[in-house]
C-alpha cells in the first residue's frame, strides 16, 4: 500500500472496545416543544438543560470526550428570531456554567467557525476555553457554526497551501495528514454517534471521523435525554462487535 493510501484504523483492531469519544447530535426542542404547546425556545431552554445532565453523566460514566453538535453552518437559515434567541441562550450557559464546569474538571474545545459569532460571544468563548485548559477530566468539544464539509475543505486548503509552499510532499499525504488538520485533531477517535429524535442521518456532522464510528439513531427528543438515555446508548454500543472491514 502507498503512504498517499494508506488509512490507519482506530487502536483496537476488532471486536469489543473501550468507549472512549462519543458525540451526539442533539435533534428534536423544537417538536418536544410544539407537543407541549410552547414557543421554540422552550425547546431549546429544555435543550440546555439536557446538555448539563449529559455532561455530568459521561464525565461520570468514564467517558474521555463527548463532542456535541450545538449549532451547525446551517442552523443560520433558520428565522432570526430563534437565532437570536440560540445566541442568547448559548451567552447565558457560557457564563453561568463555566465555575461548575471547572469544578467538575471538564476541559473545553471548540470545533467550527466560532470565530465568526458576534465578539461578545467569541471572548466568552476563549475565556471559558482557557479556564477550564488545565483540567484533566471529561473533554467536551462543543461544535459551533460545525459543518463537516466545511471542515474538511479548511483542511484540504490547508493541506494545499504547505505543499505549494514545499513543506510537504504531495505523495506523502495520507490520512493522518488530514486528521491532523481537521478540527478535532488532539481528540480521541470517534467511538459512537448518537443522534435524538429518531431522524437516521448525520447532517455534515463529522462526517471524516465518523468512518468506523457506531451509530445510534433513538426516538428520545433531546430536551429528555438524560443519564439513563446516556447510560443506554453505551450499553449498545457494548453489545456491537467492531471488526473495522478486518472480517
């Protein structure tokens, strides 16, 4: 095999493995909200707080990194209004979070475009990033502004400009070398996906790292997942076999 194909499989070879990275996509507050008859934001305040049990739970559970999909490239085609009240939701968790957070020995990443939300938000942002540097417990990458294709794109113009410049060999780039350059790179390999809300897709979400990742699609709506729901998934992913094409 040429060092241009070769694609290194995540450690472990087979069969069962340790759950170490788990990402969700965190789909359904505005149905739970509309079956309760309530605004979208009330959906989205319920999200809030399904995200806080989460975390709590897998730092508990063992889980190394959870990576949570909390607002997509394509999440600004939706009315302003609700973007406005995402922003200022995401505002409010920022800053009343981060001290438990940081009592909890959780470090933060952050993967997406984030750069490009308002500056109040982006300063929020590397504050929490940057306090909470030093822990050594639970990772949570929070995706922000995320789309995967984008990402990968970044990585490839990136890839791109280093060998027009000569430091890199085009026929030495493998799969590494783009892992290296995506957004997630210093994370874990991806173990398992979960996505709420009984939709069965991955909508651009990580779509490079989710290669030899389980998938789990469950008709909980986000606002109540919780440790239970959490505790569940890693069951199942317990009970699958990975054999990553090996046999």
């Amino acid at each position: 095999m040429s060092p241009a194909s070769a694609s290194p499989l995540p450690a472990g070879g087979g069969g069962a493995a340790a759950l170490r990275h788990v990402a969700i996509i965190m789909d359904g507050n505005g149905r739970w909200a509309k079956r309760r008859l309530l605004p979208r934001i009330a959906g989205h305040r319920a999200g809030m707080e399904a995200v806080r049990k989460t975390i709590r739970a897998a730092g508990e559970l063992g889980v190394e990194a959870l990576t949570l999909y909390a607002f997509s490239s394509e999440n600004w085609r939706r009315p302003a209004s609700e973007i406005a009240d995402l922003m200022g939701l995401l505002r409010f968790y920022l800053r009343r979070e981060v001290a438990e957070l940081d009592r909890n020995n959780v470090r933060l990443e952050l993967i997406g475009d984030w750069r490009a939300f308002e500056p109040d938000i982006v300063a929020d942002l590397e504050s929490a990033r940057s306090r909470l540097a030093g822990n050594s417990g639970l990772t949570v990458a929070l995706a922000l502004n995320y789309g995967s294709q984008d990402e990968l794109a970044r990585a490839v113009r990136a890839i791109a400009a280093d060998a027009q410049a000569g430091r890199i060999d085009p026929a030495a780039i493998t799969a590494t070398t783009i892992e290296q350059r995506l957004d997630t790179a210093g994370l874990p390999p991806l173990d398992l996906v979960i996505r709420t809300s009984g939709e069965e897709r991955l909508s651009n979400f990580l779509l490079w790292q989710s290669a030899y990742a389980e998938l789990l699609f469950v008709d909980t709506l986000w606002p109540d997942f919780d440790q239970a729901a959490l505790e569940s998934a890693i069951a199942a992913f317990a009970r699958r076999e990975r054999r990553y094409g090996g046999r």
